[in-house]
C-alpha cells in the first residue's frame, strides 16, 4: 500500500482555536488599545490589576472585530467595571 492513498482520502476540518488562543491582529485594527495597556502596564511596574479598563477596551475592539470569539465581558472578570459605567449613566441623567 502507498502513503499517498492515505494522505488523499483524508480531508482536514478547520476549527476555532482553544479558548485563549486567537487570530493576529494583522492588520493592526486593535493596535492602538494594545499599545494603551501595553503603556499602562508599563507605567505600572506590570500591575495588570491597574490597568483593567485598558484591558477590557482591548478585548472588545478584538471582539467587535471578529479577531476573538465573542464572550460577555461579565464573564471574562469585567462586571464591576460594567456595573461602574451603567451607575455614571445613571447619575447624569
């Protein structure tokens, strides 16, 4: 039997990647979110607990452009800053 047989009659299935993992952001849609938390991690000694709100703006500009799987950002730890944004609405009006 040939080798060659094998590898023809196989056909390949794309999946997503693994939760974590995600496309580069080639064109450079998301970069200046990146390059904020990147300079907010920066300026803060590499405390990411600082610099939450840079972090999420990152994740949704990736979601909204479709380079991530779309996740309710209450999931991925961001309530409280959710929770902080509707409460100022609020209070405005």
């Amino acid at each position: 039997m040939s080798t060659a047989m094998t590898f023809g009659s196989k056909s390949f299935t794309p999946r997503p990647p693994d939760k974590g993992a995600f496309p580069l952001d080639h064109f450079g849609e998301c970069k200046g979110f990146k390059e904020a938390f990147m300079k907010c991690l920066r300026e803060n000694s590499f405390e990411n607990a600082l610099c939450r709100q840079e972090s999420k703006e990152y994740l949704e500009c990736r979601m909204e452009r479709q380079l991530m799987a779309k996740e309710p950002l209450e999931k991925l730890g961001f309530k409280d800053l959710i929770d902080e944004k509707s409460e100022a609405k609020h209070k405005q009006l």
